[in-house]
C-alpha cells in the first residue's frame, strides 16, 4: 500500500560531500535589491568557451559564457576570480 506523505519529514538535498548544498548560482541579472551597484565588482569572461567558477569566500557559482555580459560578482570573490585566466574585472555602465 502507498504512503501518503504525511508522517514524512522533508529529507535534506545534500551534495555528493554529504554537506547541505548551500551553491548559488549568480547570473548576470541576479542582483541583491537594495545594494547599491557600488558594493559589487563586475567581471567578464573572455576566453572561448564558457567557464563556472566556485569561489571559496561566498560559495557561489559564477558562470561566465564566452562573449558574454559582464557579472556582478561578491566583492569578497574579487581576488579569486582576479586570477583565473581569461576573467578581468571590468566597469559596469
């Protein structure tokens, strides 16, 4: 016989680390409202293809796609990012 759900308790998504998977994945129109663009860096990716990087500061996904708009990045991310090939921090008009 089926169970109908209502004894259950919601079981936790977890990564293959067996951590809760905390990833945000950050795209560029995703910004905070209310920050103010100041409190953000921008990066553009200018390599071929495209590129996801996961910074250690924020646990965030960033991906960049090849010819794409620049991202607005965490600014604790900034010298991470600084050192991967093909990402430059840019100014955001």
């Amino acid at each position: 016989m089926p169970c109908c759900g209502k004894a259950r308790n919601p079981v936790p998504i977890t990564s293959l680390g067996g951590r809760k998977n905390s990833t945000t994945i950050a795209t560029p129109t995703q910004v905070k409202t209310g920050a103010a663009p100041a409190q953000w860096v921008y990066f553009k990716y200018f390599g071929t293809t495209g590129i996801s990087v996961k910074c250690p500061a924020s646990s965030r996904v960033y991906r960049f796609a090849p010819n794409g708009g620049p991202i607005a990045v965490d600014p604790r991310d900034a010298p991470s990012l600084a050192r991967v090939l093909n990402l430059r921090p840019v100014r955001h008009s």
